[in-house]
C-alpha cells in the first residue's frame, strides 16, 4: 500500500512530460529574407491599401444601377393663415401646421452606357492597383536579395582578410624568433607589421559595409537591430539557356512594368470612351409618395400623395466641353502606348545587357581560378625559398598578399556571377517569391 501511494504522489506532483518543441534557427536563407520582406514590408501594405479603395470605387460606380431611396419629412409652421368669409363662416385656405412626409425614388433608366463604361474604368483602375502590388514585391524581392549577397560575400572577404592577418601574426612570431637567434633584422617585423596593419584596415571598411547591408537588410524584413543576422549561402556556377530571343519574349510577358504600362494604357482608352458619351442624352424616372396635410375640405387631415414622372436631359450646348475631353483623352492614350513601346525597348536593352553580364563574369571566374592556383604555387614555392634563406621576408609577404588578393578576386568573380544571374532574373520579371 505504501508503494501505492507513494507512486499516486509521483504521478500527481511531478509535472507532465510535453513534447519537445521545434528552436528556432538562427540561420536565414535568402528565401527566407525575401518571405519576411514581403510579408512585413510598408510598401506593400500601402499598395494592398490601395487596392482595397480601388475596389471600393468599383462598389461606387456600381450603385448607379440601383435606384436611389430617400425618406424625408417636413413640418411648416405658416402665419397668418390666410382665410375667406363665406356667410359669416371662416374658411381657411390653408393650415397654420403644415406636414409632409414621402419616401423617394429615382432611377436612371437609361444613360447610353455612362454607368456601363464608368463601372469599367473603375475595375481596369483596380486591376492596376491589383498588378501594382506585383511591382512591389518585385522591387522588394531583388533588393533583398542584392543585400543577402552582398552580406554573403562580405562575410566571404572578412574571413580571408582575417586568414592573411593570422598568417602574417605567425610570419611575425617567427622573424622574431629569427631575430634573436640573428639570422633576420627587426626590419623583416616592422614590414610584417605594416602588412598586418594594412590588412586591419581592409578589414575595418569591410565591416563597415557589412553593417550599412544588414541594415540594410533589416530595414527590409523588419528584423529587430538588436538581432544578429546570420545567413547561410554559397555562390556556385550554374549552366543556364541565355537565348536571346525568348529571353526577352519572357521579359514582355512577365515584367510587371509591362502590365502596369498596359493597365495605362487601358484606362486612358475607357477614359476616351468615357469622353465620347458627353453629349448623349439620359432619362431617368422620379417617383415620391407619402403623406401630406391642407387638402381642401380637411386641411389638417394628412392623406396619402404621389408624384411621377420621367426627367429627359439632352445636352445641346457645352462650350465645346466635350470636344476637349476628347482631344484630351485621346492624346493621353497615345502618350500611354507611347510609353509602353519606349518601355519594351528599355526592357529588351536590359535583357541583352544582362546576358552579356553573364558571360562576361562566367570568363572572369576561369581567369579568377588560374589566378587563384597560381598565387598558391607561388606562395608554396616562396616559403620552401624563404626557409632555405634563398628569399628574402619581403618575397614572402608579396607571395602572401598576392595569395590573399587572389582569393578575394575569385570570390569576387562569384559573387559577380551570381549578382549577373540575379540581374538576368530581374530583367526577365521572374518571379521569385
């Protein structure tokens, strides 16, 4: 029994075991970065506010179908009453009290398409507030991921800017070993020295930039400034089609500068059609009834009371109004395929420049890897020179550096490469998110 209960005890004092709950990593891939942008940036709230009141309008142009219902009451109070004396009797012409109450109709019954094309331009309006989003997160995408790069390839030159600086601290120890067994001078550590501080300073500037990137960055994906940021990515050489023809083709298709300068150009021709309607006639119909006191013989009786009836309106003369909205709208929509034209071009100059770009820095990423192989045999060849006391410290620390500079450019060439790709991508309009 006291088994018993010493186990119930367990099992009611000790707290239940839960399920081991997921960390969060503190490792951001790029797609990452580019999921927090587009999901917390202002710019895009601000274009989905926009859309909202677009489709807002839409509902505004709409409710012209509709008749529009209106209830109303009146009360006057008249003084003095008017009168006529028939025999001796008073007889009022009209109440000192005067009510009037009745619900209103009006409804257009027909405008020649007015509604019809105001209702259409208010949803080619929201279409393009709709493709404007699109244009949003197609800027806020790219610039997250030029500033993923950059922090990638900055974090890149920073570690081998700090090997060289490892490896010029061991180059000092030893001259000053070499120093006080007096087979070198205190020259070979003073020009060590300067190399070490030269390098502190490319360093230095390189944590600069990395700084203003990551702010950079945060700006975009709303990441708070007191987290660090740590981004996990490589650059690699891909083998991709860069036919120019269907690369622009793409371009045209999917830039969404292209749709905006379509959804221009397709406002501005309702807005000519819009133009053309203002001379054409519209008949509406007006209908009230209620309840309405001063009828002859009971005039404080309220009885019921109707009116009907059409209302034409034809317009004759506007001072050439219509006549310049025209003009007006018409020019507006030539200046708009105008600049779609213009703009196709751009893009097609974009495209053919990104390809280039491409194969430019494919070839410096060949020339960047035999630089790299050769200033290692070079280095190699050095220090074996510099133990056997054939080289001097200073043919040394030039084998160094040049090793170092080496390993930046071909860091450089990839990082280029990858940037070229990412230029291709945003010429193209591909979307990435």
């Amino acid at each position: 029994m006291r088994s018993l209960a010493f186990i119930l005890l367990i099992l009611f004092v000790t707290p239940p075991i839960r399920a081991a709950e997921p960390v969060a990593s503190d490792s951001l891939t790029i797609d990452d970065a580019v999921r927090l942008t587009l999901e917390h940036h202002p710019a895009i709230k601000q274009a989905r506010s926009g859309l909202m009141a677009a489709e807002a309008r839409v509902g505004i142009d709409q409710s012209e179908r509709y008749p529009q219902v209106s209830l109303s009451g009146d009360y006057t109070r008249l003084g003095p009453v008017a009168s006529i004396d028939l025999n001796g009797d008073k007889f009022l012409l009209y109440p000192a009290d005067n009510f009037d109450f009745h619900v209103g109709l009006n409804k257009t019954l027909y405008d020649f398409g007015r509604t019809a094309t105001s209702v259409k331009l208010a949803e080619t309006e929201r279409q393009g507030y709709e493709d404007n989003i699109g244009t949003v997160q197609y800027r806020l995408a790219y610039r997250t991921i030029s500033a993923c790069n950059a922090i990638i390839i900055l974090h890149k030159n920073i570690a081998v800017i700090q090997d060289q600086i490892d490896a010029l601290n061991q180059h000092i120890d030893v001259a000053r070993k070499r120093v006080k067994a007096g087979t070198a001078t205190d020259f070979d550590v003073l020009t060590t020295q300067v190399r070490v501080a030269g390098s502190n300073d490319q360093k230095i500037e390189a944590m600069r930039s990395l700084q203003s990137q990551e702010i950079a960055l945060r700006e975009l994906t709303g990441l708070p400034a007191d987290q660090p940021i740590h981004l996990s990515g490589d650059f690699s050489v891909t083998q991709i089609s860069l036919n120019p023809d269907s690369l622009v083709r793409a371009a045209e298709m999917q830039r969404p500068e292209v749709k905006i300068a379509k959804d221009a150009e397709d406002v501005a021709s309702v807005k000519s059609e819009i133009a053309g309607l203002g001379k054409k006639p519209k008949l509406a119909l007006n209908v009230t009834t209620g309840l309405k006191n001063g009828y002859i013989p009971n005039l404080n009786t309220l009885k019921g009371n109707y009116t009907a009836g059409l209302i034409v309106n034809v317009p004759l003369f506007d001072g050439y109004h219509t006549r310049h909205k025209m003009d007006e709208a018409n020019a507006n929509l030539t200046s708009a395929r105008d600049h779609t034209s213009d703009l196709q071009n751009q893009i097609t100059a974009e495209v053919r420049q990104a390809i280039a770009g491409v194969n430019s820095s494919r070839d410096k990423i060949d020339n960047a890897e035999l630089q790299l192989q050769q200033a290692q045999q070079a280095l190699t060849i050095a220090r074996s020179r510099y133990d056997a006391g054939a080289a001097t410290n200073l043919d040394l620390l030039d084998a160094e550096t040049s090793l170092t500079k080496a390993k930046l450019v071909d860091w450089t060439a990839l990082y280029d490469y990858t940037m070229s790709l990412v230029a291709l991508d945003k010429a193209t309009g591909k979307k990435i998110w």
